[in-house]
C-alpha cells in the first residue's frame, strides 16, 4: 500500500531528532512556523541548538575526487535547497536552462567535481518524484553540449527514460508544486538520505510507471 507523504505535526517532531545538520534543521522549523506549526518548529530550533553553530556557505573552493565525494551527503542536501532557489528563480524569470557548471558556480562553489553537483540535482529529482511532480532539474540542469544528462536513467530504468523526459519537458510548476518539492528535500535530509537512498524510499512510496507517464 502507497504510504502517505503528509505527516502530523506529532509525526513529524517524532523525526527531528534524526537531523544532523543545524541548517537543516532551522529551515525545517522555518517551513513550520509558515505551516502554523508552531510546536514542530520549537522542537526543531532547540535541536538545532544541539547540533552546534550554523555554518555560514560562502564561496567554496573544493576539488574532490569522485571517491571522496561520496563523504558529504549532508552537504548536499544543503546545497539542492539553494540550487532548487536558483533554479525556480530561472523558471519563473523565462529563462533558459542552465549548464551542471554554471549552476555549480552560482551556489559558489569553485573547482567543484561536477559529478558530485549531479547528485545535488539528483536530489532535487527524486524530490519531485515524491511529490508527484515532473521532474525539474532534469531538464533545467544541461549538460555543457545543451543536452540532457545522458547517464540519467539509464541503469534499469532505460524502458522509461524517454517517457520521463518527454513528461518533464511538458512540465508546468506551480507554487503549491515547488513547496512540496521543498518538503520532500527535507524528509530527506531528516533521514540523511543522499541521492541514491532518496530514489530507493521513493520507489517504495510511488508507482514509478505512473509518476513517469509511461504507455503499455
């Protein structure tokens, strides 16, 4: 049976002593108090206070290896809320998609590993999927050539690639559909789920042939 993304406020503070980052943590009770839930975001921001200082995300000037990336899941949920900013801020605008690395350089970071900016969008996709919604870094997010990612859905998942891009291109966002995309970014980062173990729960939770559109 197809579990129910939306929580009570019980529910939820019952999740928030599982966030390990102060950020994190202090944005969720932001979504809270927005939500009128004024216990859940007490409860976030006096977790967060035992978390330790806020880290401040300026300009970073990071080389990782593809090997040492996969040490910063935390991280990358941070950063997929600024990218999410940066990338509605663009759809809103009517402006065209943009490149792995120019979104790279825009949430400050320098030298990045690009493939390690492909799970902060990654992220984001799997966020949509829960949600419901098409997926939107997919095709606001382009490789250096203008295309697509050519090594999205591809491993098991060839028989629907084509359909969730044609969805995703199709695809009109609306406010109600980026505040979800937000909420389910922060489940995962509840749970610590990298990119990888947010599409694992999400295939869980959805039918993944309906989400997708898929014929036949």
């Amino acid at each position: 049976m197809e579990k129910k993304l939306t929580k009570s406020e019980a529910e939820l503070i019952a999740t928030v002593a599982n966030i390990v980052d102060p950020d994190a943590c202090l944005r969720f009770a932001q979504r809270a108090k927005d939500r009128g839930m004024l216990a859940l975001a007490a409860a976030c921001e006096e977790h967060a206070k035992t978390l330790g200082p806020v880290k401040k995300l300026g300009t970073r000037k990071l080389s990782m290896s593809p090997s040492v990336a996969t040490i910063v899941p935390m991280k990358t949920h941070v950063v997929a809320e600024e990218a999410l900013t940066i990338l509605e801020a663009d759809y809103r605008a009517n402006l065209p998609p943009t490149t792995y690395g120019q979104l790279a350089r825009r949430c400050g970071f320098e030298g990045q590993n690009i493939r390690w900016f492909g799970q902060v969008t990654d992220l984001i996709d799997a966020a949509c999927a829960l949600a419901g919604v098409p997926s939107f870094a997919l095709v606001r997010v382009l490789e250096a050539n203008g295309n697509i990612n050519h090594a999205a859905w591809r491993k098991g998942y060839e028989h629907l690639r084509d359909a969730i891009i044609a969805k995703a291109q199709a695809g009109i966002w609306t406010d109600s559909d980026f505040t979800k995309i937000r909420d389910a970014l922060a489940l995962f980062s509840a749970h610590a789920l990298g990119n990888k173990k947010a599409w694992d729960y999400v295939i869980t939770q959805i039918d993944i042939n309906k989400w997708a559109g898929a014929t036949g």
